[in-house]
C-alpha cells in the first residue's frame, strides 16, 4: 500500500527561504500531519509553477530532522497541492499567526518534534557539557548589518557573562556559525557549539531539552519559540517594527508563547540581559 503524502508548496517567487520561516512551516505541516494522519509530507519548491529542487539551502535537511517523515524539494509536483490553503492563508511564511490559528482550531501545542537519534545525541552532549549544572544555549547573531538588524552587542554580552552569578552555577552553549570574539568564548563554562562539530539539527533539538535560551531573535531562535524551554529573545526595537506590531500587538509574547517565553524588544544592554536572565532563571528552577 502506497504511503500517504501530504503535498506542500513553497513558491520562491513569493516566500523567502531562511531557517525561521523553514522551522515556521516545519510547525504548521506537522500539526497538519498530525490532523490527516499522513505517513510523509513532501515539501516542493516551485519557481514560477515547476519544481526547483536546486533551490533547496543544505542547512534545510537538517531543520526538518523530525519524527515525520519529510522529503524535501521532490523533482516532480503533483497536479495540486494539500497545503497550504490559499483561502484560508493570508499570512508569509514568516509569520506565526497561521501557526498560532491552527494550534488554537486543532486544540494542539505548537512543539517541534525531533527525532529519537537527534534527541539523545541532544541529551548526551548536556550532560558532557553540563553534569548536573544548568544548561542554557545562547544565540549570538552576527550577520549583515549593525545593532540594529537585531545582531549581538558582543561588549555587552561579555560584560554579561562576566558576572559571577551568572557564571557560577550555569553553563553555556552558544549556538550557530556566527563568527564571535575569542575573549567572549574564553569564560568558563561558555562554550561554542561550532567548535565541537555539533550539527544544527542537534543544536535546534538541544534548545527544546535545555534549561533555557537567551540570545538574537534569528532562524536559531524559532527553535525556542516551538518549545517548551523558558526564552529570552532580544529584537531591535527598530528591526521590524510593523512585522512586530503585527505579530505581537504591543506585549512582548507571541499568542501561542508560554508564560515564560518572550520577545524582548530592546537593545541587548548588559543590564537588560541580566534582567532577562534572572527572570529565566527562575522559570526554569520552577519547571517540573
């Protein structure tokens, strides 16, 4: 008996590829998963009608490491498409309200699965990494653009992790490729995933597992938005403002977020992160 698939588009002519927005519709094709209970979910990328299999980005195989069964950027396209509903979708793939409006309609957490192989390689490296310590995974972005564009303020991030309690019963993982300062690395207990040749599919899955996650609202970040870990997301109070006011009104958490999870949208001073990590802090001491 033939598997039974779920046809998915991503028309590049209109939708940007980028890890968030993959990890956004990784979300949403997973609750519709769940609801029409299919065996596999074959994600196409369309350039103008026809399949783009080249378009696919290589970090992509890696985002979609789940308990479905994902088959990415397939040769051939079906005649139509399962998803998404173009009368029932207004919203670019970049959004999470069509994800917040199913998770509500569906009764259903909005929590990436991953895989068991990813996970226990995820659990195994917290214990190297941490013993019976804390663990907390940082995102540090440094892409293109200033402070602005939501990248890290590496001065204020090291004076951050600077402070004796911070330090003192807690251990960090920085996620990501992101070139960082060798004196930021060099504190105790801070250490950078890229260094021990840890893949991204076990870096996103860590997050879900992790006692925590501060750090740059980037692709690495969505993996905390779908989680259940306490988050503290820093976003420029000018990077996106109308995209935020329309995602998040004027409060600082997004619709499907718990009540430990937010985006911060001020700069990410010394002060303010300490703040945010106390906060975080006790979130986490007080998860069952």
């Amino acid at each position: 008996m033939p598997p039974r698939v779920l046809h998915a588009a991503w028309p590049l002519e209109r939708e940007r590829l980028c890890l968030g927005s993959l990890l956004n519709v990784r979300q949403e094709l997973e609750l519709v998963a769940q609801e029409s209970a299919v065996d596999e979910v074959h994600l196409h990328f369309l350039r103008n009608g026809e399949p783009a299999p080249d378009a696919c980005p290589p970090y992509a195989s890696e985002a979609f490491r789940s308990t479905w069964t994902f088959r990415l950027a397939p040769a051939s396209r079906p005649e139509r498409f399962d998803w998404p509903d173009e009368d029932g979708r207004w919203w670019p793939y970049e959004s999470l309200l069509p994800v917040d409006r199913l998770r509500r309609q569906l009764g259903r957490m909005a929590h990436l699965t991953w895989a068991p192989s990813v996970l226990e390689e995820a659990r195994r490296l917290k214990t190297h990494l941490a013993g019976e310590r804390e663990l907390i995974c940082l995102h540090l972005k440094n892409q293109s653009g200033g402070p602005e564009e939501s990248n890290a303020s590496f001065d204020e991030w090291e004076r951050f992790l600077s402070r004796p309690e911070v330090i003192s019963d807690h251990t960090y993982l920085v996620l990501g490729d992101d070139r960082l300062p060798e004196d930021l690395l060099a504190r105790p207990h801070v250490t950078a995933a890229r260094s021990l040749g840890v893949s991204l599919g076990v870096q996103l899955a860590l997050v879900t597992i992790a006692n925590g996650f501060i750090g740059m609202a980037s692709g690495i970040a969505q993996a905390a938005v779908f989680s259940p870990s306490p988050y503290a997301i820093f976003k420029h109070p000018r990077h996106h403002v109308a995209e935020m006011v329309r995602e998040l009104g004027e409060g600082d958490r997004f619709p499907l977020a718990g009540p430990h999870q937010r985006l911060i949208r001020q700069p990410d001073t010394e002060a303010n992160l300490f703040v945010a990590w106390q906060t975080l802090i006790t979130a986490a001491r007080c998860a069952p």
